[in-house]
C-alpha cells in the first residue's frame, strides 16, 4: 500500500528546524503521513496530512525527498506493509485550530534530533539528507 507524507521544515532564526508529531496510539514521533487520495497528487495528499495532522501550510514539492516502508498493524485485520513517499514542504503558517490537535502532540526540532528520536531507519536518513538539499 501505498501512502504520502510531508516533511516539514522552516528556517528560523537562520536555522532549519522540521516538524515532528506523535502517533495517536503509541504516542511515537513520526511526520504527517496517510494513504493517498483520490483526485489528489501524492504531492497534494501529503500537503493534506500536514493540515489535517499538524495544523500547518505551507509550499510542498511535487517530487518526492525519498521514501521510506513500515509495518501498520490494524486491528481485526492482518497488518499492511506500506511504502510511503515522503515530500518536503516549506511551512508558511501553523494554526492551534486543526483537525486532529487534540489527538496529537507537535514539536520543532533539529533535522539530527528528529533523525534520533524517529523510529524509522529511513526516515532518519532523510532527515540526515534534508539539510543539504535545502542550501
């Protein structure tokens, strides 16, 4: 199965910091990410999850950072394995208002910290890779 996510990242005070989110079961740092939707790009898709997930808005590429798989468990069902396209996207503004801020906690933090607290060892890589790609 296939899936979108959107790395999100700002310069502040001339440093680049990304956007890291919780799980809303295990509570884990992960990035904004869901299944593809219909009449939408992967690209849009992902701009979507960041809205919808993280509460924020932003320019999204249309081609993808890289990707990374997992294992999603369902409940009552046998679990999925899923690729998912992971597209950087500047943020250009951050709402307190958004569709799942009660389910989710968000934090600003470093690429090397993000990297270290993720528990994907591809989605790590990327965050290893996002800073020279951005300069």
């Amino acid at each position: 199965m296939h899936q979108s996510a959107a790395l999100c990242y700002r310069i502040k005070n001339g440093r680049l910091r990304v956007l890291l989110i919780t799980s809303r079961k295990s509570k884990r740092w992960i990035i904004p990410k869901g299944w593809l939707i219909e009449d939408m790009t992967p690209s849009q898709t992902a701009g979507r999850e960041a809205w919808e997930e993280a509460g924020v808005k932003g320019k999204c590429a249309n081609k993808p950072l890289g990707h990374f798989s997992y294992v999603k468990p369902r409940s009552g069902k046998s679990s999925v394995f899923c690729l998912v396209d992971v597209f950087p996207l500047c943020v250009r503004s951050i709402s307190s208002e958004f569709p799942e801020r009660t389910q989710r906690k968000r934090k600003w933090v470093s690429p090397k910290k993000a990297a270290s607290w993720v528990k994907s060892p591809e989605l790590s890589q990327l965050f290893h890779r996002l800073g020279p790609i951005l300069h």
